[in-house]
C-alpha cells in the first residue's frame, strides 16, 4: 500500500463521527434538568436546611447515608446532592470523550469549561448550607449557576450531533444578521427573566421586574417568529425551536399566572398544597428549557454565514467534476 493511501485512509478514520460524545451530552443534559427540577423542590418545600452539614450528611459519608432516614426534607435535600454527585460524574466522563472523540477544538474546550462550572455549581451549594448568614444569595446564585450550566451542556449536544458535524450542502438565508441579534437578544432577556425569578424566589419583593422581563420575552418571542416563519418558514432548522419555544412560552405564562394568582391573592385553587409545589417547580423548568432552545436556535442562526459561504465552493467542485 502506498504512503499516500495510508494517508487517505488515516484521514478518513480521523473525520469519522463518534456518536457517544453527543449521547453522553444528552443524557448529562437531561441529568441536570432532573436535577434542576429536585432543586425546585428543595426550594418550595423550604428543604434547604433539612441537612445541616456538607459534604458528610448527618456525619455519614454522603454516598453511605441510610436510605431508612431520607424522610421529609432530608428525602429532597439527600436526592439533590446524589443527583448532583451523578451529573459531576457524568460531566467528567462527558469532557474525557469530548478530549478523545471530539475532532472541535470547541467542544473540547466547552467540556473542559463544564468540569470547572459542576465543580464551582457543587461548591456553592455546599456553601448555601455552611454559610446560613448569607444563604439566601447563595441559593439565588447557585439556581442561576444551574440554568447557566444547562445551557452549556444544551450547547454541547448541539456541537456533538451529527447535525453540526456534517454540513448541509445549501441553506439560502437572506437576513441572518436581524435573525442572529434576536437570537442573542432574545437569549439574554430570558436568563434576565429566569434573575428576576430568583430573586422573587428567595430574596422577594421583585415581582414587578419579573411581569416587565415577561412581557419584554413574550414581545421578543414574537418578533423572533415572524421573522423566521415569514419568508424562512421552509428553513425547519431554525422553525422547529421556534415553534418549540412559542410552545414553551405560552405554558410559561399560564404557569407564571398560576404561580402568581396561588402565591400573592387569595383564589382558592384546586389542590392547592399540590399546586404550591407543583407550579413554581414546573414554571423553573419551563424556564430552563426556554434558555436551551434559545441556546439552541442562536448556534444554528450564527452557523448560518458560514454555510452561505461553503456552498459556492461546493459548486465549483460539482463544476469540475462534471468538466
């Protein structure tokens, strides 16, 4: 065999695309929507606290705690640190097969980034427990941390898949730079959106801005879909997480207005010990999922220039070869 097909077959082998980075970013991302999710229910059960000290719990070795004594709020609190445990673990498994499989200097970086953020993630909330005096904050900025670390594993599902690995041959897109500032646009106002609701959460007394940012994403989420479904409705890649995300909004609002109506007037609703936990937790992974498909639709729209550009090339090749 000559030198120069050793070649060609090296560099074939190393353009091959794993599939296990993208299938590890799934099931990361998933793990800390679950875990986002317990979290909210640390929060609404006011379960905080239910475990006085960190990283023992109760004195055990947290991976050696008797399953008999998760009771009450130790069962919440208990769940959120082992689930946690999991999602570090499988951020660390996740960055070693990004280092290994990954051709994206990106991605790789991106995994590694993720490490630092679980390490950081788990520390503050070891400190919301150790650190009463300001404990408060530290909640706020540990739930923050978490819908950031979301969104960055969102980002690393999007960069593994084959999706993003194989580029289409064509896509017309006549007004990516307006598409792209709503992307960012419309990205930032919802984690200012998800800030106001931390802070009416656990430091109170923001509802206000939390209404004004809702009805500044909700006018965002509109201008964002007329100006993809008008003339790109065609372009599915970016009118799927947009139709996903007006989706989401409209369950957003009624989930807000639920939360509103239960937690500051006096309606009587149905089941109301239910929807008191059940309505806010909800609301926080709604919101959760609005970043990600966010997250989401501004890599497609940023990798749109990008696409433009490889298709002349393409066609100069087809030229050639049919020369």
């Amino acid at each position: 065999m000559s030198d120069h097909s050793k070649r060609s077959i090296t560099h074939t082998r190393a353009r091959v695309h794993s599939p296990w980075p993208h299938r590890f970013a799934l099931v990361t991302a998933a793990s800390t929507l679950l875990l986002i999710f317990v979290g909210g229910l640390v929060t609404n059960t006011g379960a905080g606290l239910a475990v006085p000290d960190w990283p023992t719990t109760f004195g055990y070795n947290m991976f050696l705690y008797p399953w008999s004594q998760m009771v009450g709020g130790i069962f919440y609190e208990h769940s959120h640190r082992l689930i946690g445990s999991i999602v570090g673990l499988l951020t660390i498994v996740l960055a070693t097969l990004l280092w290994v499989k990954e051709s994206s200097r990106t991605a790789r970086w991106l995994g590694v980034t993720a490490v630092g953020a679980v390490i950081i993630q788990g520390v503050l909330g070891g400190l919301r427990v150790i650190l009463i005096s300001v404990g408060n904050e530290l909640a706020l900025t540990h739930g923050l941390f978490a819908q950031a670390f979301f969104a960055l594993t969102a980002s690393l599902v999007v960069l593994t898949s084959a999706e993003w690995t194989h580029r289409p041959r064509q896509v017309v897109v006549a007004d990516t730079g307006a598409i792209k500032r709503l992307c960012l646009l419309t990205t930032g106002c919802v984690y200012i959106q998800i800030f106001f609701g931390g802070m009416l959460t656990h430091i109170g007394d923001w509802i206000l801005a939390h209404l004004v940012c809702a009805a500044l994403v909700t006018f965002l989420v509109w201008r964002l879909a007329i100006r993809i479904f008008t003339p790109h409705s065609d372009q599915m890649k970016l009118a799927q997480p947009v139709t996903l995300l007006i989706g989401l909004l409209v369950l957003q609002l009624l989930l807000g207005l639920g939360s509103y109506v239960n937690r500051f007037t006096s309606v009587e609703i149905p089941y109301a010990a239910f929807a008191q936990l059940a309505l806010p937790t909800t609301h926080r992974i709604t919101g959760a999922l609005m970043l990600a498909v966010c997250i989401v639709l501004t890599l497609r729209a940023y990798r749109l220039p990008a696409l433009r550009q490889a298709a002349p090339s393409q066609g100069l090749l087809a030229e050639r070869v049919r020369a």
